[in-house]
C-alpha cells in the first residue's frame, strides 16, 4: 500500500454539496465527514488521499451533505450555500473510485427515506482541499498493479481488437457476447481479450444458486418496481458456450498474451461453479495442449465436489466471494438457493487441498467488514483455511439497502477499514491483500 503524497490536514478539507442540476460545490466553513456503517466521523490523515484518476462523482438525491461545524463542535446537514441550491435541495456527493483503491468511509449524509434504491456502485466519501486545489476521497491503494489503469485501454483499439476477432470467428457466440460487454458496459477484462493481453474472461453460467442483494447481473422485477432494488448493471449472458468456443477464445490469448489469465466467474454470469462439468473438460482441453497462463475461478463455491472436480482437471486458482466469514452476515446478503454456508467452507478445504491458489473476494462495506466480531471471524478463517490472497473490493451497493438487512446492533467496535488492514499485515506476514487476480507464472 502505498504512501498518499501529499499529506492532507482534515482541519483544511472541505464538506461538499450539489445543486439539482449537479453542480458541486465546496462549503467554504465546514469540514468534510465520513461514515462507518452509519454513524459519522472525521476522517483521519492517514484516510485521506488526492481523487485518483479515473474516479466519478455522483450525486444523492434528496440527502444532504453533513459537515463538521468546527465553532459548535457538532455535524451539521448543509442546506444553504449562499443561494446555490438555486431554487432546489442540496444534495450529498459520493465518488467512485477505480480499480486498485479500497473505500475507507462511506459519504455522510442526512439518509432520509427515499423512493428509490441507488444503482449499484460503490459510493464513497469526499471533499475538497485547497491545498491541492483537487478533490479528497477517504480511500487508499491497495494493489500496486498497474495493468488496469485507465490510461491503458483505448477504445479505439477495443474496437478495432473486436472488430479482427468478429472477422476471425463470426460464428463464436461468446465473443459476441465478450464484445458487448467490452464496447458497451466498457468491462476492462473484456476489452483486454480484444486487446490481446492480461485477463481475459470465460462467463459460462447464464443461472445462479444464490440472490445476492447487490448482484450486478440480475435483480428481480418486482423488488426493481417496487424501490427495494435498482436495476442490474450488466447484461447477464443467456447461453453456455461450447467448450469449442471458449477454446477460441483462450488459446490465441494463453499462447501470445502478456501475464495470461482466463478467468471464469465475471460480473455478466451467473455462479461458474454450476458449469463445474464445463469448466474441466475445458481445462483438461487447454492443459493438453500448453502449461502456459493461468486457469481462474471466480466463484460463490458453494457446491464442494465441483470445487474438487475443477482442481482435479487443472485449474490453478480459485477466488471465493464472501462478505463476510460469519454465517448470520454471509445468509442475508447471498440468500443462497440450495446450499449451506457450511459447503462453502468446505469448498475452501477442497480448493487448498486440491492444490489451487486460494483468495476470497472480501466485499468490504466500511462500519460493516471491520467491525469487531466480523474482524475475529475473519482471521479465523484465514488461518484455518490457510488464505494465498485477500481481495478487498469495495462492495457496490447503496449503503442503506445493504444496512437494512442486519439488525441495527449486530456490528459493533470498527476498527477502521485502514486498521483491519493494519491487522491483516501483522498477524499474517505471508498473506498477499490486494485488489486484482494473480498471474501466478
């Protein structure tokens, strides 16, 4: 993790609102908050770090901006800014952040009830500093790989890289498919497979045996129209390619790709492991033909003897998403279908006794995934199951929908997303903590 350079004073950031058109402007008194599940604070200097390129701003209707008020020493909803608000309400302002950085405070807003569901990204707080005359977010850089910086992928060689495989395999389903997602939802590991390089995905599975709440690739209707939900984000593929197909698509990359990595398991599937069957023949396909690259399952693994067949064919890796290493948190955000949390763990034995690379996608919500308890749970199972690699990924979901599924009680003590990392590196010296899969070589 690497030092922000500069250091920024929270006594000189900002608190920031927008108008109803979306213009943001700083408060030129009060300071800038954060939140830990739902309770604010001041961010600390060591949370603090410079907008890094890449990142977006949002605006959140209907919820205004809180500041710290340094003269009454309390925080305060910003409502007025010398006739900004134009006519309209104030609105909070969240950021977005790229790949590589983790959120380390959620925005701290005045969460009034609202109609709606906010799309699903992970919003984080921000301010201003005149200092450096740019934005401040509560964040840090927790993977130094530089490959999916944004500065690398030009859409004008994704198309022309979409356009040459289109021409090669006009028949090939899954890079029809791989072709949407990298031209119009704009997924960085789509448009490497045009690209020719790094990680290039293999969706399989069209179903799922889990609800997630905050799932990019299918939210129910009803829930959708009702408020409870918003809409998915990606377009979920409808078909299971043939082993022929996902063929043409790994083999020219494995054999002349920099640091390859095919990985099953993407934001527009279902859960791979359900196509556990396909995944080996495709595997034991690949591994007769060349060692080179790396074989990666992104999976729920919920089904154990999928999890040992996929070893057993060749598959190298395995990431297991998990929000959380307790049952009663993991249940009501996964609302898994047929499975237990119990087979998941025993997925984990299997993935490392199978000999597999063994990372779990931790989907960390600040307040929520530092919390006491959870933190205990957590180091439990990095322990026991012996963890190659933690993934922090910013979950993507509106605070509150994610917050109204517990018991307002159940975390308690945070430490700090900054503090849990801190605890991580401590107690576990070999365990890698980053953002993206391995190329293991």
């Amino acid at each position: 993790m690497s030092t922000a350079k500069p250091i920024l004073d929270p006594a000189s950031v900002f608190a920031l609102s927008a108008n109803h058109r979306g213009e943001i402007i700083d408060h030129p008194e009060w300071l800038m908050l954060g939140a830990s599940g739902l309770a604010h604070r001041r961010p600390e200097t060591a949370e603090l770090i410079p907008l890094p390129d890449g990142s977006r701003l949002f605006f959140l209707p209907d919820c205004p901006s809180l500041g710290w008020d340094a003269e009454s020493g309390q925080a305060r909803p910003i409502l007025e800014i010398d006739g900004f608000a134009a006519g309209g309400k104030l609105q909070g302002v969240a950021a977005f952040l790229p790949p590589a950085y983790s959120r380390l405070l959620l925005p701290a807003v005045a969460w009034h009830k609202t109609d709606y569901t906010l799309p699903l990204w992970a919003y984080t707080a921000v301010g201003w500093s005149d200092e450096i005359d740019n934005y401040v977010v509560a964040a840090c850089r927790i993977d130094e790989n530089r490959q999916w910086e944004p500065e690398y992928f030009d859409d004008r060689e994704v198309v022309a890289g979409v356009d040459e495989k289109l021409a090669l395999y006009p028949d090939n389903r899954l890079i029809r498919h791989l072709s949407r997602c990298a031209v119009d939802y704009h997924c960085f590991a789509a448009k490497n497979f045009f690209l020719g390089r790094w990680e290039c995905p293999l969706p399989v599975s069209p179903v799922c045996n889990a609800r997630c709440v905050g799932c990019l690739s299918f939210q129910e209707t009803e829930e959708v129209a009702q408020g409870e939900s918003c809409p998915a984000s990606h377009e979920r593929i409808t078909f299971v390619p043939t082993v022929d197909e996902l063929l043409e698509v790994a083999l020219p990359h494995i054999e002349t790709a920099e640091n390859p990595v095919l990985s099953f398991g993407q934001g527009c599937e279902g859960d791979p492991i359900l196509q556990g069957e396909r995944i080996a023949e495709f595997a034991r396909a690949v591994r007769r033909r060349t060692g080179r690259g790396t074989l990666n399952v992104n999976t729920n693994a919920s089904l154990p003897e999928k999890v040992s067949l996929i070893a057993e064919a060749g598959i190298d890796s395995i990431r297991v998403s998990l929000n959380s290493a307790r049952e009663e948190t993991y249940l009501p955000y996964y609302r898994p279908c047929g499975y237990r949390f119990a087979e998941v763990l025993e997925s984990l034995r299997r993935a490392k006794s199978g000999g597999m690379q063994l990372a779990i996608n931790l989907l960390v919500l600040p307040g929520v995934t530092d919390a006491g308890d959870e933190v205990k749970a957590l180091l439990r199972l990095i322990e026991e199951f012996r963890i190659d690699q933690v993934q922090m990924r910013n979950l993507c979901i509106d605070p509150r929908q994610y917050l109204d599924l517990y018991p307002r009680n159940r975390f308690a003590r945070p430490i700090g997303i900054l503090g849990l990392i801190e605890r991580l590196r401590r107690e576990f010296p070999d365990l890698e903590i980053g953002y993206f899969n391995r190329y293991l070589g």
